[in-house]
C-alpha cells in the first residue's frame, strides 16, 4: 500500500500511531513491510492456504462473532445434501463436467433449492461470459433460504461445512505450503481475532494483483470469510478495501467498457440464455429473491430509454432487439488471440497500452500486427503504437515494417486538466473534476472524440434502411456542445446516468424513483442521485475539516452517497451500535427510523423488529435484521451456493505454473480456470507433469511507487524516470549465488514466452522459503518497462502465457515460474531459437497442454 | 531612480549604514529577492481537480495563468488526502505540460516506415469510414438457431481506467448500438 | 563590528542578520521513523522549484538512485538495508537450504551498522530518510560567499540568490554536509530555499505539503523541537530505543540546524556527518592571526621599500 498508494497510507501511519498494529503479508519486503509492525513474507500463490488456515484457527478456538455470524451471515443456513466437498473428491467439489471443465453446481445449493439453481447448470457459459463481474454489486439471484439451524449443530449447516472444509488447513499445513513459519502465523492469527469483535475492528487491505490470479476471486472470499466470521463488514474500521490502481478504475466497472456488461451491472444479453426482454430480466432477479436486485426490470426499462430515448416503448421491448448478443466468450485475451488469427479488423486503444501492461505481450503485438487500423489515444507515443516499427518482434523478425499492414491513427488525448468529468475512486467515491484549460493543438478528450465519431457514423447510415442500422439511427444521441472545438457537455451526460423523470426532466434523487413503464430514464442505476435536486453531488468540495469524520459533503459515493456499504451490519439485531465506541448507524426508535455518523444502508424506517409476511419478496422480503441487502437472502455469504464457477468455498490449489504438486489435494490447479490451448501459448509444465525444473523459479511482478502501470504516464517524465531509471530484477542473496547473479550486473529471466533482461539487485528483501521440504527462490520484477519514453527495458509481461480466472476472465499474470541466467539475453532470431530450445527441454510441443482436471481427482 | 535610492540600493551601504554589518542576512538582499512571491499567487484561474494515477482519489489544484498550466499540488480541503500527493500526483504538471506530449494526429499508412501528419478533421472521417465498413463486413444477424445476434466482431476497443464515467457511458452506448461487443478495459487487467 | 557569537554558538540567525522584528525562524523536522520512501518529496520540489532532472542513472543503492543533495536534487531519499542476525525461522530455512547467506548491505554508506539491533523478530530494517539542506544557524556557505549571493532570511533560512550568484564555488567547500553544489553547464551554486517564495506567504515549502506521512513536518522551529522531543519520548516507550535526534541542538558545530532529523540508527548510517562542524567557527582568531601576518608583511614590504632607497 505504502509502494503503490502512498497517500492513502496516510490513513495507515495515521491508525499505528493512534496504537494500531500492522501486519504486511507480501513475498516481498516492500516499502509497506519497513513501516509495518510484523512482516509476514510466504510464496506466490499460496495465499489461500495462508487465509484458510486463519479461518480454521477462528472455527477450530470458536473465535467468530457469534452474534453477528448467526444474525447477519448465512452460517446457519442449511445446504443441500447433495453437496460434496473438495474432501471427498480429491480436490473437486460435486457437480464437475469434465466435458466442459466446469460445474453444474445443482448440489451447492441451499436445501430446498434444489429445483431451480440460477445458472441452470451452464457452468461453462457463465464463465465464458465472465459472470461473476455482475456479482459487483450483489449475489446471483437465489432465493432466501428458510432451512437454518441457529445452533450452527446440524452437520450439513454452512458453519460446519466451512469448519470440516478448512479443518486441515493447520499452522503445520500453512508452514508447509506458504512457508510461513508456526510462530509468525499465530501472532497474525492472534491479532487478527483479539483485535475484532464488538469494541473493536480489523481492516484487510488488498492490492488488485490479488485479482491476477487463476483463483483470483477465491483470494477475496477467503478474505471476504475471514472478515464476516470475525463481525467486521458494515463497521467503521473494517471492511475490505480493494486498492485500485487507475484513478477510475471503479467507475470502468460501475459504467464498463466491458464485454460482458451494462451499466450497473446489468449483463450483456447472451444470445441464448436472454433471447427476449422477460428472460433477460428474469436472468438478472430471481423472482422469488430478496432484496434491490428484485426492481431489474426498472432499471433495465430505465437504461434503455436512456439509451433509445422515444425509440424504447413497450411496443418494442424498450429497444431490447437493438442489444447485440454474446455467445461466449469475447474478453480481451480471446480478441488478441483472435487478431493473431486475423478476424478481427479495427482496435481502438483509449489510454491504454496492452503492449507492455497486457500479459503475453508478444501476442498483443503480433495480434496487432495483423490488424488492418488501429486507433490509438494517448497522451504520450507509447510502445502499442509503435509496434510496427520498434517492437521487439521487429528484432526478431516476427514483424517486419515493410509487410505490415495495420494502418495507425495516433489521436492525441487531452489530459485531466483539459477537459470535467467524473472519476470514482477505490472507495466508490464520485469526484466532479473541473476543467482547468483547453486542450492544445488536436489533443482532445475521450468525450469528444466518440461523440463526434458517433455522430459522423450516424451521417453516414443516416438514409440506411437496414434493420441492422436501426438501433445506430435510433440511439439518443444530442448532447450540447460547446467551445472553440464542440465540446460535448460532460455534465449532460452525468445528468443521464442520473437520470430523471421523462415528463418533467426532473433529476431523480434515488434508484429508488425508477419505473418499469417508460416514465423514466436512467444511465446507471447505481449512480442515480449523483444529480439529486439538479446539484452535481460529485462537484462538492466542502472542505473536510468542516464537516464530520465520515465527511459526507465531499464528492458522492454510490449507492445513495454511503461510505461504508452493509452499515446496517454496524449495530446489533436490535439496532443498537455493538459498542459504543464502533457506533456508526443505528435504530432511532423514539423517530421511528435509522439514523447515525452516515446514509444508513436500509430502509430508513424499517424496524429491526420487522418480519415479513410468508411469501413476501423483493425489499418487502428483507427482515429488520437482513444487513445484507442485496444478497437474494439478506445475508452475508460465507458459503456461496451459486455465482462462482469455481467452487463455493475457497479451495487452495496451486498457480498454473507452479514448479510444486499441491501438497493438499490431488487437483493440482484450478479445475475451472480459463485456457487457450495453443502454440502460441505454452504454459511452463507443473507437477504433475514432466519437466517443470526446467523452470525451476517462481516469479512475481508488481509496481514502484515511482511508476504508473505500462509507463505511458511516468517513464515519459524526467522526474520520475529519474528515480527509477531502468528495468531490474530483485534476487536474494542466496539465488545469486546459485546462479551466479551479481549484484547491478545483467541477468534475463526466461519462461516458454519470452526471455527478458534486467539490472541485477541482490537483496535480502527477498528470501528463498523452505516448502515441502524444499526451497523455493522467488524473483520480483516490476513491470513497467518498454522500449518508448524517456527510459527504457524490457516489459515483464512479455515472461506471462494466458490462463484466467474463470469467474472475471482475468489473467494470472503475477506468478508463473521461470529460469534466470546471469548476462544479457540473446538478441535476434537467436533469442527465438534459445526460447525455443527451452520449450524443447520443457517438453512443450505444438500439441502439449495441461489437463484442467488432475488425473487421480475427483476420487 | 533617483541617486538616493540607487544609493540605498547599493547593499554595501545597506551592510554599512544598516543593522546587518556583516553582509549576510537583510544586506545582501536582491530586488529580485524582495520582489518573489510563490507563483501561484498570480494564477488567473484555480481548477479543482483530481489525480489522475491511482484510485485513490487524491485532490489537485491546478492553477493557471495566460494558458499555461503553472502549478498543480495537492488540495488541502480534500478529506481523502489532505493536500499531500506522491511522486506520481506531484509530477502532475510534468504529464500534462511536457514537451514529449504528442500534440497532432499522426498517422501511419500501411507498410509506411515512419509517421505523417494528418488533418484531425480528416483522421475522424477516415475512422469513421473504418467502423462503418468493418461493421458492414463483419455483421451477423442471427445465430445457426435464428436467434438475433445483432452484432460485429470485426472492432474492439481496450480502454484505460483513466476515464472519465462520462466518456465510459458514451463509448459503451455508441458501441453498443453500433453491435460492437468486443469492448474492454484495463478492469479486465 | 559583530561579535565572535555571530560566528559559533546559539543565537537567532535572523536577528543576528540585521533582521528587526524578525518573524519566529522556521525549519524542517523530517522523522524518519514514519518515511515510506515514497519520493513525493524530491519531484514536489523539482516541479515547484524547476530543478533539472539529475540523470537516469541506476546506482544500486537499494531504491536510492539520486545518490545525495547536490544543485539537482534539492531532497535526497536515502535508503539502508539492513540486515540484523536473522531470526531462528529463517535461519532454519537457510540451514535446509544449504548455503551460505552472506548478509548484503546495499544501502550507503557501510557495511558497518553500528546500534542495527532491530526487532528480535525481524531480520530486515529498510530504513528511509529525506535529507535536505540544513539550513544550520551558523552557515559556512553563507559565511564565505564573497558575492552576497547566499543570504539569511528572516526566517533563519539560508538562501542562494541565483541573479547575484557568480559560480565562484567557495561555499561548496564550506559546507559541512556536502550539500550545496555548482550546477553543470550553468556554473552558480543551487540548493534547497526552503521555498522562500512560498514560506513568505505563509504556505508550506513543496516537499513538506506534499509528503503524505507527515514525516516532513514545517512550521515554527521550537515548536518542531519540542513536538520532536516528545516523539522521541514516544518511541523509546514503544519500544524503539534506537531513535534519536540529529541536528536539534543548538550548541553542537553548527549551532543547530534549520531542518533536524529523528534517525533510528547513527548518522553515519544514512551518510550524515556525526558531528558537523561550521568551518568558519574559527574564523575570528584566524582573521587575528591573519591581520598580525598581514601587518607584519606590509611593514616588511615597507622595511623592503625603504631599504631600496638610495
């Protein structure tokens, strides 16, 4: 945190000088471990063994908040008796399609809700569709479970499941898988269970390099697990902060230029599972479900008038036919694959440089070069715009200038001083941003760039009558311009994700105002009420130390301008605070509503007595005691009977490169993980596989503080290129000696991808860790080296192959294994035949590729 | 500038006739040096803005004078970082004045060694020119079932989480009504 | 004439400079013990003060590639790996691992880590500290430069004039810290100014503004002092004996410095002089001595004279 968010670790020194301890879990000794109380490093990729067996130590010495546990999550739940645990199957849960790689996850489910599991059994094509992103916001839509043993006895309740699933996650066991010693993993265990409960709350902090994993969504359950059972979400000083690393990374996922989603988390229609309107909405709620998600169908009419304006009635089903339709998978590492197979025409690159932050990035620039235009907008020329001509592909000859064809439009960008608008930050925080000048020369914004594109495409099909044009010429497309260059007016468009009443152009105040019959229109449901009372909430800037410590007045948070989300978890089922000193929102009962330090996440007069009638769904539905508002239960999940694509418990396997067998189950890997087999994307052998010494080193990636992502916007800078001049690698002083290394000298690290060199910095920061009963050598690498800019290397990336995550499609891209040798690496078509040749020893033909599931699981 | 004022200038009679005999303090003083004042004190306007590095969210001031960014530091008033920025929030002004920033369209031609200049009005009807026909060539209607599809997959698009949600929100609706699908973003990253 | 305290010894440097109604004098307590080494310090600096990049140039002294103060960087963010024994647990991994670690220093400027006794638990201290100009209350700087360029503020502070400023480079030798320097290429002699643009108008200097742990606090000099002395009071409760002030005092060799530090290990450790002194202390007796020789050579140059009329 101190390394990439230094300003936000304020917050950080801020807490251990007020007495809070701070314990840093990182392979490697960072800037965040020199200030921290205890500095915890263990292996890449092991992360979920190390969480596991914190939860086995809370359920083994009955450490969980009881009381919050029984009330607010589903511990007490029932679950299916048809459920299987990795336990009984070497690995594998019930349900596992070998066919597909994937589970039909029927006997997850809460008992007696067998009958309709939401994803109908199509395992594989919600992974294809990366449909565990629309969870963002809420759980996939299941129906409230009735079965619950409050004792948490009965042997199939989630309390006991969870408690039989983690049993064998022992101190021993995360010695022996994490290498973290006995000792130090009890004084995190001891710190993380005394410091939580009703006077008091423990944080957990992640950086998004947790989400670059094969099992990347499991990581944040297990935190999510650990966090619920010891009674710290919905509370001050708890909770799990996601650290986001680009200014509005957030608002790309609330507002997604993603494939698979709309905004607000509404998904992309699948051609097959939402033929029509109706299946769609039913698709996003579960009719009979608790909770927000139950009003879909208001803010899915509302997103399409806002889209279609009068073109969207009932008549048409809003426009719904104008939606193109998904049939799998069309992420961004199935395009570039796809571009390298010549199917895909034109690429638009908006700030972003895949060239060197993408994984594989030989791939990004061989799909590149068989484009026929790209379009790239940037500040700076960046190495994704230049590939034709520089790109180490050129050295080897993969790319030759001359016989490439991808014709490029460099469009320069405007920065974040030339034009307003809205970023929202980690914390869901919207923050009005004033233009402070104009652009110079052609830079211009994103915002005027694809209006204006929108606006000469809609000329050029102006007469069309094709079907197909229909949505392009009916889309609500008029937004005022203005300025020397017809600047599109940002706050208009903010007032459209607002929303408003269609009558009167009222601005609503709340997703709360929306209606099914066309009467209103809204961009992005979640973000309704940023334009409440037409006031740009996000532009206020009342000074913070004007106003109260939760500092309501500056900016706007999604949803309804709450800071903490679930706070109605802060007080007990009564609704009075745990503990005076964690009051945060609380039961008025003299008032008759809910009150305290922020928005109350519940419906505001709602008594916590309040029980609804048999039947009752929706928000109806929810009890005076279901803080969970969102969950189609109304609790918080420990166990997620639907959703996930990989499991509904946190299972430790190992990375796909790993160069160990999973010491804890036969499944090496994850069962479910996303692959693309092919030449182009070898993955280094694993256990049990043959030849995984040829890459005999586990290697990591990460960021310095002195540099932004793929450099585009530091390595272009003398002030910061200054500071961190060139592209390194960081060995412990025993690996040096290994092979050889020394300390400022050349090294080059090689994996079945790429060969990359990089100065040499020997350090102790790193160390070998005994696992197994063997050592394990770490190498750290940043990653934000290329050949543009002021400085200059090789990029990281280039070492990843491609296998995902199959809940969100993202790569595992901070660990693989790898070899490292001291001196520069080959150049030329020499340095294709020595990967080559590598590639050759490890075993790894044309036809080779890794089986999902192990052979000897699932017994 | 009359003499007794030129003389008075002098910091040899300063140091002489003055409290600070040795020279070193009040005597040496420039006009130059008597005339400083911190720079953003002559902005003609202040921005309140935003970092653009990480989520953090950390407030900037930016301030300008006859056009020119003159100085971007963090905001004292925002409670989120209190007027403190890292390397990157401080190097603020560097990224959006320096003289490495690209400030014309270029535009590289198929099989071209090098770039050329382009009009920008020009490159935004050729890239128009583009989608349209990318679009036309790769459309399909319907699925082998009939099913609509409604859709190209001849265009994709990867953006930076450095956008605005004003600029997301179009981008993902002319897309989308375009029947481009393949629409991605570094939170895919 | 001013008296031999102007030169050694505790006074107010503002007053002292001719200063009537001097404003409080003001400084820098930087406390390392909260450094996270970010850096902010250093760019927050160049970009308010238009300081010259100081070459891309990796030094493999851990993170610091800056090297030290020079006219180019105005703030220096030293980094020191230490390496205590190591603790059982990783003894234990490396006697499996069958090798021989040899412990690497690769921070400035010595292997030699006198008082590196860390916690017992911890094998590794990464140690940070933002090093600036000292802005001592005797200044050898200030004191040789024969142009007026360097001056006292009122606020205490030492400041180069860069339109006075003629290259000369005596008072790069006069420093006891190493800290001010000639500028390449354009001669005159460049360092930290304390902002005095911006302290004049009451704001905070760049890199104390911007640091986002407060490890460079600005304000009023006592003040810093005292507010230092209890963060060392604090420490010592908390267990870390080691920390310790450096530059606080105002009758050590420089009659304390303008910007002071709170340190967890010596000075040497983070390339600190231990015990600076101004080399102008001993001006006054030898500007005596110097007038005795030069009265005594005028009278031979007189005697000389004299002595070649016929």
């Amino acid at each position: 945190m101190a390394e990439a968010h230094p300003v936000g670790f304020q917050w950080v020194m801020e807490a251990k000088k007020r007495g809070a301890t701070v314990i840093h879990v990182d392979p490697r000794f960072t800037r965040t471990s020199a200030v921290a109380d205890d500095y915890v490093p263990l292996r890449v990729g092991s992360d979920i063994a190390f969480l596991g067996g914190v939860i086995n130590y809370i359920l083994q010495n009955e450490l969980d908040f009881r009381e919050y546990v029984v009330a607010y999550t589903n511990a007490a739940t029932i679950v299916s008796e048809d459920f299987q645990d990795t336990e009984d199957l070497g690995g594998l849960f019930s349900g596992y399609d070998e066919e597909t790689g994937a589970y039909t996850p029927v006997s997850w489910q809460y008992q007696g809700h067998e009958e309709h599991p939401p994803s109908r059994g199509e395992g594989h094509i919600q992974r294809d569709t990366a449909a565990g992103l629309q969870q963002e916001v809420h759980g996939p839509p299941v129906p409230a479970g009735k079965n619950r043993d409050e004792t948490l006895q009965h042997p199939r309740c989630v309390y006991q499941i969870l408690k039989r699933h983690y049993a064998r996650y022992t101190p021993e066991v995360v010695e022996q898988v994490c290498g973290v010693s006995q000792k130090q993993f009890q004084r995190v265990c001891d710190a993380w269970t005394t410091n939580s409960g009703r006077d008091r709350t423990t944080a957990l902090v992640y950086s998004v390099g947790w989400t670059q994993h094969s099992v990347g969504v499991q990581y944040i359950r297990s935190g999510a697990i650990i966090q619920l059972l010891l009674g710290n979400m919905g509370r001050p000083g708890g909770g799990i902060m996601a650290l986001r690393g680009h200014a509005s990374i957030q608002g790309s996922t609330d507002i997604p230029t993603l494939f698979n989603l709309l905004p607000g988390y509404l998904p992309m229609p699948h051609h097959k599972q939402h033929e029509t309107f109706e299946k769609w909405v039913d698709a996003i709620r579960h009719p009979t479900q608790k909770g927000f998600w139950n009003n879909a169908r208001t803010y899915a009419v509302s997103l399409l008038k806002a889209y279609f304006g009068e073109f969207a009635t009932e008549e048409n089903d809003w426009g719904y036919n104008y939606l193109p339709r998904l049939t799998g998978d069309h992420g961004t590492y199935r395009q570039v694959l796809d571009m390298i197979d010549g199917k895909i025409k034109g690429y638009f690159l908006l700030g972003q440089n895949p060239a060197v932050g993408s994984a594989h990035g030989r791939a990004q620039r061989l799909g590149m070069a068989n484009l026929e235009w790209l379009v790239v907008r940037d500040l700076y020329m960046i190495e994704s715009a230049t590939f034709w001509k520089d790109s180490p592909e050129i050295e080897t000859g993969e790319i030759v200038t001359e016989e490439c064809a991808t014709e490029v439009f460099f469009m320069p960008a405007a920065s974040h001083v030339e034009k307003e608008g809205t970023f929202t930050q980690t914390q869901r925080m919207l923050q009005w941003r004033e233009k402070a000048l104009d652009p110079p020369g052609d830079c211009r914004s994103e915002l005027w760039f694809f209006y204006h594109l929108g606006r000469l495409v809609r000329e050029r099909i102006a007469t069309s009558t094709l079907e197909r044009d229909r949505g392009m010429r009916n889309i609500a497309w008029s937004y005022p311009t203005s300025g020397p260059h017809n600047d599109p007016d940002a706050s208009a468009v903010l007032k459209e994700i607002n929303g408003y009443d269609i009558a009167t152009s009222r601005p609503l105040s709340s997703y709360t105002e929306l209606k099914d019959d066309g009467s209103t229109s809204c961009g992005c449901w979640i973000y309704s009420g940023v334009y409440a009372d037409g006031v740009n909430q996000a532009a206020r800037r009342k000074p913070g130390s004007e106003q109260s410590w939760v500092a309501p007045e500056w900016g706007w948070a999604w949803p309804a301008n709450r800071r903490i989300l679930y706070n109605r978890a802060s007080a007990d089922p009564q609704g009075v605070p745990w503990s005076e000193k964690k009051a945060y929102v609380w039961w008025d009962a003299e008032k008759g509503e809910w009150t305290g330090h922020d928005n109350p996440d519940f419906e505001k007069t709602k008594p916590p007595s309040f029980r609804p009638e048999e039947g009752a769904v929706g928000v109806a539905g929810l009890r005076g005691d279901d803080a969970f508002i969102m969950q189609g239960d109304g609790k918080g999940w420990l166990y997620a009977p639907a959703g996930l694509i990989d499991g509904p418990l946190p299972t430790h396997y190992e990375p796909a490169e790993s160069p160990l067998r999973n010491p804890l189950y036969a499944q090496q890997a994850n069962p479910t993980r996303k692959v693309y087999d092919r030449p182009d994307n070898q993955l280094n052998p694993a256990p049990p596989e043959a030849h995984s010494q040829v890459f005999p080193y586990v290697f990591t990636t990460s960021r310095l503080t002195e540099h932004h992502t793929a450099g585009g916007m530091s390595r272009q800078l003398a002030y910061l290129s200054e500071l961190q001049p060139a592209m390194f690698v960081e060995v412990s002083p025993a690996l040096a000696e290994e092979r050889g290394l020394r300390h400022m000298g050349w090294a080059h690290v090689i994996t079945g991808r790429a060969a990359v060199e990089a100065r040499v910095l020997v350090t102790a920061r790193l160390r070998p860790l005994r696992i197994d009963g063997r050592t394990i050598h770490q190498i750290w690498l940043p990653y934000h080296w290329g050949g543009s800019g002021l400085v200059t290397g090789d990029s990281a990336n280039d070492l990843f192959g491609i296998t995902l995550d199959p809940n969100v499609l993202i790569q595992e891209s901070k660990v693989g294994t790898c070899d490292i040798r001291p001196g520069r690496r080959p150049t030329g078509p020499a340095l294709l035949d020595y990967i080559a040749d590598y590639l050759r020893r490890a075993g790894l033909d044309a036809s080779h590729y890794a089986p999902l599931e192990t052979p000897g699981a699932g017994e | 500038m009359g003499v007794r004022t030129w003389i008075e200038g002098w910091p040899v009679y300063r140091q002489l006739t003055g409290t600070d005999p040795l020279g070193r303090g009040h005597a040496a003083r420039s006009a130059r040096t008597d005339a400083l004042t911190p720079r953003t004190q002559e902005a003609d306007s202040v921005a309140r803005s935003v970092c653009p590095y990480c989520a953090v969210g950390c407030g900037q001031r930016v301030f300008v004078k006859d056009g020119e960014v003159i100085q971007i530091e963090g905001d004292p008033d925002s409670p989120i970082s209190r007027g403190r920025l890292c390397p990157k929030g401080s190097a603020s002004k560097s990224l959006v004045t320096s003289d490495r920033r690209i400030r014309t369209v270029l535009y590289r031609r198929p099989y071209a060694t090098d770039w050329e200049e382009l009009d920008l009005d020009r490159a935004m009807e050729m890239i128009a020119d583009r989608v349209v026909k990318a679009r036309e060539e790769t459309w399909e209607d319907k699925d082998e079932d009939g099913r609509p599809l409604n859709r190209t997959l001849g265009i994709s698009s990867l953006g930076g989480a450095t956008l605005d949600n004003e600029e997301n929100y179009l981008i993902k609706k002319l897309f989308t009504a375009l029947g481009a699908i393949q629409i991605e973003n570094q939170a895919r990253i | 004439m001013a008296g031999p305290n102007s030169l050694f010894g505790p006074i107010d440097p503002a007053t002292d400079a001719g200063y009537v109604d001097a404003p409080p004098r003001m400084g820098f307590f930087t406390d390392t013990s909260v450094c996270i080494g970010c850096k902010a310090c250093e760019v927050a600096c160049k970009e308010w003060n238009a300081v010259p990049d100081d070459g891309f140039d990796l030094l493999g002294m851990s993170y610091d590639n800056s090297g030290e103060l020079s006219a180019n960087t105005w703030r220096h963010v030293a980094f020191i790996e230490q390496s205590a024994p190591p603790s059982e647990a990783a003894l234990d991994v490396l006697r499996e691992a069958e090798r021989s670690v040899s412990t690497q220093f690769l921070g400035m400027p010595s292997s030699t880590l006198p008082g590196a006794t860390g916690r017992e638990d911890r094998d590794l201290r990464w140690l940070m500290m933002s090093n600036v100009c000292k802005h001592c209350t005797h200044a050898g700087c200030l004191d040789v430069c024969p142009t007026g360029a360097l001056f006292r503020s009122e606020f205490g502070t030492v400041v180069v004039q860069e339109d006075i400023c003629n290259g000369c480079g005596y008072c790069v030798s006069a420093c006891p810290y190493g800290v001010i320097d000639r500028r390449e290429g354009d001669g005159r002699a460049w360092k930290c100014t304390l902002c005095y643009d911006r302290i004049g108008e009451g704001m905070t200097p760049a890199c104390a503004q911007a640091c986002p742990t407060q490890s460079i606090q600005y304000g009023e000099l006592d003040e810093l002092r005292d507010r230092a002395a209890k963060r060392v009071e604090v420490l010592h409760q908390r267990g870390v004996p080691e920390a310790r002030l450096y530059g606080h005092d105002p009758t050590d060799g420089v009659g304390g410095d303008g910007a002071f530090f709170l340190l967890l290990d010596e000075p040497e450790v983070y390339g600190l002089p231990p015990d600076p002194v101004v080399p102008t202390r001993d001006l006054p007796s030898m500007w005596k001595h110097a007038g005795v020789a030069a009265l005594t050579m005028a009278a031979a140059v007189a005697v000389a004279f004299l002595g070649r009329r016929p």
